[in-house]
C-alpha cells in the first residue's frame, strides 16, 4: 500500500522519510500553496467576505507533482506544521487534491522522533475547520486593513508604506516610548555610602533614610544637612537573617525564546526562529540520520508530556542526584493556546556537548539553552540565606546587605557569571526581571554582626546622579509588551519587527529599536482617523476573538462583518485627507555612475532601492 505524505519543510520530509520505510513517498508543499492573489482585494466584501484562494505564482510544477503522486498513492497524509497556519495548509491542499474534509487524513508532530511520527501516523484526524477558520479570519481582516489603508499612504506620504492591524501596533508603541523619552525631565539625587570598620572587617552600607522612613536626597544642601549631623560611630540595631528561595522558571515559549536568545546570545528575532526552525526539522548525526531536536518551535504553552517528563527526571537524578530533582506543573497564560508543548529537547537524554560537534556554532549555543532550561525546569529551587544589618547613627539609618547560596538546586546546570550577566541585559533594557539569580551572585557575604555591635566610619562616597529616561524597546522587550498584552501571536512577533524595520519605519541603534521620522508620520497619520482599530485594547480583543473561532463558538465572517462596520466609516473620513507629506529620501554613500550624485533609497513595491537623486527630484 503507497502512502503520500506531505509536511511543508524540505528538511522536515528528509527527516520524516528515514522513519517509514520504502512504501511511503514524503513530499515538501515548502509553505501555502495557495493564498489571496498579490494584485487585488482577493474578497467580495458584497458577498460576505468570501476569499478568492488562487495557487501561489511559482508552485505550478509542485502542485503537477502533488496531484500526479496522490492519484498514484492508497492514502494521503498531511503532516504540515501544528498550528493554525499549518492547518490552513493541509485544508488547502485537500481542497487541491480534491481530498474530502471529513476523511481522517491530518497527522501533525510536535517533535520530529521515531516514536512520535509513528504514533502520529496510527492515530490521522480530521481536518479542524474551526483552525482553519480562524487563521481565515485573522488572513482576511488583516488583507482587508492593508489593502484599503495601504494606498492612503502611498498617495499622502510616499508609494511603498503599508499598514498592518499588528505592525501598526508595534510601531505606536515604539513612536510613543520614543516621545516618552524625549519629554522626559531628569530629577536631581544623591546617593551616600560609608565604609565602615569593626576589628578590622569592612562593610559597606546606604544611607536608606530616618527613624525607619525611607528618605531620598535631593540635593546637595540636604545632603550637606544630613552629613553635619553623622557621628563616626554607627551602632548595629537591627539584624535580620532569613532563608530565601529562588524557583525555576517554564521551559521556553516562543517569546521567551526571543528575549533570552536576543539578551543572551544577541540573537535578533529572525535569526533564533530560524535556527530553532533547522533544530526542529532536523541535523545529520552520524548513526542517526536526520534527527529533530527540538518540538516545535510555535508555541505559546509551558506544558511538557508525561514521556519526557520521565526522562528529564531520569537525567536529572543522573547528573545531579535525587536531591536535585523536583516534579513541577506550571500554569500556561490566560490566552495561550496549549495544543502542543513547550520548547523542550526532543531527546532530553541528548546533552548539547554529545552532538556540539554536528551543530552549528548558532544550533550548539540555542540548543544548549532549551536543553538547560528544560532541565532546570523539573529541579529544586536554589536556596540562599539573606542578611540585612540596620545601622544607626543619630536616628539616621543605614543599610547593608550580605547572602550566600545555601543549596544551588536549578542553578547547578548554569554557568552562573554568564547568568547573571544576561539577567543584568534584561534590567538594562527596562524589562522587570524576576529572576534574581543576579541578586544571588552580587550580593556579599558578610561578617558576623549582631546588635549593639559599634562600627567606625572610615570613608564616605557621595554621588550625585539624575533620574534616567525610560529605556528605548529592543526586540526582545518589544516581543515581551506584545505578548503581555495580547498583541499577536508566536508565529507574528518576527514577521512584524522585519516588516517595520523593512519600512523604514524603524531603525536598530545597537540593540534599540528607534522610530524614523517617517515612522512617526505615518503613526500620526494612521492614529488621526483609525485610532480605534490600532490601539493594544482592540488589536487584543480581535486576537480574543480569533481563539473564540478557533474553539467554535463564533463564526469567522460575524466577526469580519462587526469589524468592517467601523472600519468602513473611518475609512470614508480619511479619503478626504490633507496635502500631500514631502519626506526627504534617505541619502546613501554610493555615486551615481551616470551624474556622480548621490544615490538615495527608495521603497518601491518590491521593498527598498537605490535611485539617482537627480532623477528622484526631476
């Protein structure tokens, strides 16, 4: 009996064809085979909303190899990728080969392994129209928002601009964090310090405030206020030691595998997918063949199987001993979709140095992550004592802080200095980190102190400071806000940032995402008459309601229908805009070869060009 399967990943189907023996043909669909047409709307908005699905220009000899094999083959598998666009793909190519929706021909692999091909195959399902409806959805509405808002642009501001429901979104954020920034007024602080001394051991405390109130310095005369009332002797009145414990966090998402990728390893957001991307479909290991590392790697779920679970404990408890392993569950987020697991190890038993030598320097150094975080996810926590010494010194309090790590649980499998130093990124960045590994390693054990112990001061430091500026977005805090409030999904964070940065829109400043002043004028310009469809409220409750579709309790077209209402009334208000906005073209360090001028860049149809600025102003 020949069987037709088909993923959409050449990588993915080689890795796949070593697992099912010679009667079965795997073919790669490389992505959608058809879509709405580049050149049209591609919906009658009269006839509600229905798509117009055309094949994809360039996959006609595919599509010939498609249908030829499937009329040769007794049974026909879609085996694309496991989320919604995957479903979207494997409903369009039954509707290609003329496959009935209601046979049992969908398999989908979470990870690419003997074991999970094989059941997967034992185990074929219907299509789920309801996916398939609500990537429809999501398809339409964001063709139609572009189709009718992107010629607005080309016509008021310059031909090439595009308008998106997220990557309108995103740059809002980015323009308002960026005015945020520039309306920001510094506020004037002094910090003081003193070096004290008792039997020869040094400590160093912070002025914290007085009689047990928190007071901050403003200024030099108050500071100058409080050092005329210090005495040299500072008296111990407060000891508190406690016991602290620092948990694990999840295996990775999607997005937390952006942001510890793009703080860790300065990974931009493109690069980790597409790395993660080839650990998923598969890497030549000799004796092995093509071997999927990792599940897949679209996911906003922190769920681990019941198998894996087994092994990770078994290793665990291999390298490290029993006292180091610990059975965790962790909560998924309100909007996440749990069809299929976290990022994880497809073999937990495969340790990145057992195969550094058949990856890539990029594969070893995100696999080396996924594998440590899977494993530190089902450990103890690291356990620390704390030490916060009060001191006194005329009803004037300072502080000091000391720990030391008890027990190092999860921590065990990091290289701590690089942890920290990646947690320190992440405060940087203005992310609020909750981990507080860099807390566990700054922090200074301290001598033994008790109360009424009498310190002298040997030195002080004063320092005068201002207040900083919200920090600009990176990619990874970006991604991080987007996820927080609802903001697209794993599969959109990438295409988003490429698109705004594409557009000139943006601009990357070391690792800042900074707006361009066209950026800022096409916000403005979008704001002034679709304020109410590129807002994080709405642009998270459309999301809402796409996973309403996806778990059936809404029709797709309702949804569309109850969108295009408000939306048709602002677009009325815009076709009567102002005057045309001149922009300067961005001047390039290339000559002309014809006039010798400068050429500038263009955005044009197909993306960013070069031009002659003799031409551009003609």
């Amino acid at each position: 009996m020949k069987k037709l399967i088909i993923v959409e990943s050449p990588a993915k189907a080689t890795t796949i064809k070593k697992f099912l023996g010679t009667n079965v043909k795997v073919i790669a669909s490389k992505g959608h085979l058809r879509d709405l047409p580049k050149s049209r709307l591609g919906v009658d908005i009269e006839n509600d909303f229905e798509p117009e699905y055309i094949n994809v220009r360039g996959k006609g000899d595919l599509i010939k190899e498609l249908k030829r094999e499937a009329l040769a083959s007794d049974e026909i598998y879609l085996a694309t990728d496991p989320d919604r666009e995957g479903e979207a793909i494997a409903w369009h190519l039954s509707k290609l080969l003329g496959i009935d929706e209601n046979k049992e021909c969908r398999v989908t692999f979470n990870e690419i392994t003997k074991e999970t091909v094989k059941k997967s195959m034992e185990k074929p399902r219907k299509i789920n129209l309801n996916t398939v409806d609500a990537q429809q959805a999501r398809r339409i509405l964001d063709r139609i928002v572009g189709y009718k808002i992107s010629p607005i642009l080309w016509k008021k501001v310059k031909s090439g601009l595009s308008a998106g429901r997220v990557q309108t979104v995103a740059l809002r954020l980015i323009v308002e964090k960026e005015r945020e920034i520039r309306n920001f007024v510094p506020e004037e602080y002094w910090t003081l310090e003193v070096i004290l001394e008792k039997d020869k051991q040094k400590v160093t405390a912070q002025f914290f405030g007085k009689d047990g109130k928190k007071v901050k310095i403003s200024n030099e005369k108050q500071l100058n206020e409080i050092l005329e009332k210090l005495n040299k002797e500072y008296i111990v009145k407060d000891v508190i030691r406690s016991e602290r414990k620092k948990n694990p966090t999840p295996v990775f998402t999607t997005s937390t595998l952006q942001q510890a990728a793009a703080r860790s390893l300065n990974y931009n957001i493109k690069k980790t997918m597409q790395i993660a991307q080839g650990l998923y479909e598969g890497v030549k290991i000799p004796g092995k063949g093509n071997t999927g590392l990792i599940t897949y790697m679209r996911t906003d779920s922190t769920r681990i199987s019941e198998e894996a679970r087994k092994i990770i404990k078994k290793e665990i408890i291999t390298k490290f001993g029993e006292e180091y392993y610990e059975e965790r569950y962790f909560k998924t987020s309100k909007n996440a979709q749990d069809g299929h697991e976290g990022i994880r190890p497809s073999y937990p038993d495969i340790t990145p140095e057992s195969i550094k030598e058949y990856l890539t320097k990029e594969q070893y150094a995100l696999y080396s992550m996924i594998y440590k975080r899977t494993l530190a996810s089902q450990m103890k926590p690291a356990v620390y004592d704390t030490m916060t010494v009060k001191f006194d010194n005329n009803n004037y309090e300072f502080r000091t802080n000391g720990s030391k790590i008890k027990f190092l649980g999860f921590l065990k499998i990091y290289d701590l200095d690089k942890y920290s130093k990646a947690e320190k990124e992440e405060e940087n960045e203005g992310i609020n980190s909750k981990n507080d590994i860099e807390e566990i390693q700054e922090l200074v054990e301290l001598p033994d102190i008790h109360e009424k112990d009498i310190f002298k001061e040997k030195k002080q430091n004063k320092k005068q400071s201002f207040t900083e500026p919200p920090a600009r977005y990176t990619e990874a805090s970006l991604v991080k806000v987007l996820e927080a409030n609802g903001i697209g999904r794993p599969s959109t964070y990438s295409p988003t940032i490429n698109t705004i940065i594409e557009r000139r829109y943006v601009k990357k400043e070391k690792k800042a995402i900074v707006p361009t002043e066209l950026g800022e004028i096409v916000t403005d310009l979008l704001l002034k008459y679709f304020e109410n469809i590129f807002n994080v409220k709405f642009t998270a409750n459309i999301e809402e309601e796409f996973d309403i579709v996806e778990e059936g309790k809404e029709k797709w077209k309702k949804i569309i229908t109850n969108f295009y209402k408000t939306f048709e009334k602002n677009l009325g208000k815009a076709t009567d805009l102002e005057e045309k906005i001149e922009i300067k073209d961005e001047e390039s360090d290339i000559d002309c070869d014809k006039c010798g001028r400068k050429m500038v860049y263009k955005i044009g149809r197909f993306g960013r060009f070069l031009a002659c600025s003799r031409i551009s102003r003609m």
